[in-house]
C-alpha cells in the first residue's frame, strides 16, 4: 500500500510543479574522507591534466625544449626548495649524514643490555628510514679491531676519534677530547 502511496504523492509533486527527486545537497559525499585519499585524487587530477597537455602538444607540433631553454625555465617552488636545501647541505659537508648510517638497538630502559624490544623498535626504524639495521648482539659487540699494519687491538681513543672522522660527526678544532683522556691514551700507545 505504501508503494501507491508514494506514486500518488509524485504524481501530485509533479502537477503542483514540485521537486519529486529527493534532495541530496545537505549529504556530504562519502568519496575521498581521508586526507591521504584526497591528496591522491589530486596527485591524479594533476597527472591527467599534464599527459593531457603533453598529447596536445604533441599534436600541435611543439617540440621538446633543449637543455639550455630546460635550465633557463622559470622552476617551480618545489624545485626551487630542493635546489636551495642541496646547496646547503653541500656547503656543510652534510651529504654524508643524510645517506646515513646503519640503525643499532639503543638500551632505552638501561638496563646494560639490548632487549628484544628495543632491538625490534630499531629494526623498524631502519625500515621506515630505508636505512640498514644492525644488530650488535648478532656482532658479538666486539671490543677489538683490526689496525691498519694488521695487529688486533683493543678499541680506544683513538679508533673512536678516527671513526668520528671518517663520518663527519668530529667536532671542529680541539673537539670533545680532553687533554686527561690523551695522556690516558698515550700510556698504552705503540711504541716504535
């Protein structure tokens, strides 16, 4: 009976000159909720609009533009950014530090040891940073090394400030060594 009911009402909608469809405007659509799903709409849009511009200049006859007319482009503002944030980086010596080293467990709770979570919880730092992880208990934490004139010795003083070094994280100038630490060192140097 309903049914009937309901055509009767359109039909007496449609001879006043009413709106039988149901009004919809006061409804948010339900497409693209997350601010993930809206930026990935846009990144689409984006693209279809430039293969679009690509294909009509194709057709128009345009030609690609040479390295010169490339490099003399007016750059976007991302462009621009990332030019600006590399030559920084280089003048400060920081391309190393942002390739990166490998990821080792940290002893938050300090308790001596790395625990399976911490080692864990670096494991997925590693992977979300794209970077390598090593594990120092799988390393056996070795307290020794190999010199150069091929003699294994104890890590010290000096195999720590050579590896500050060579990664670029030593400070400038005296550093953070103290004279007492050099003396220290010096006792159980090689002597020639």
């Amino acid at each position: 009976m309903s049914k009937y009911f309901k055509a009767y009402n359109a039909v007496k909608n449609l001879i006043k000159g009413g709106n039988t469809s149901p009004t919809i405007s006061s409804v948010k659509p339900s497409i693209h909720k997350t601010k993930k799903a809206q930026k990935t709409s846009e990144m689409k849009i984006q693209f279809n609009k430039q293969k679009s511009r690509t294909l009509s200049d194709r057709k128009m006859g345009k030609k690609e533009p040479t390295l010169t007319e490339y490099a003399n482009r007016k750059l976007t503002t991302r462009e621009r950014n990332e030019a600006s944030k590399k030559m920084f980086d280089d003048a400060n010596g920081r391309t190393k530090k942002a390739e990166g080293g490998a990821i080792t467990p940290r002893d938050i709770n300090k308790n001596g040891k790395t625990d399976d979570f911490e080692r864990a919880r670096a494991k997925g730092m590693a992977k979300g940073m794209g970077r390598q992880f090593r594990d120092s208990k799988a390393d056996g934490g070795k307290a020794t090394h190999k010199t150069k004139d091929g003699r294994t010795v104890k890590k010290g003083l000096y195999y720590y400030m050579n590896r500050a070094k060579k990664r670029g994280t030593s400070k400038p100038g005296k550093g953070s060594v103290t004279d007492k630490a050099l003396k220290q060192s010096a006792k159980t140097a090689k002597k020639d």
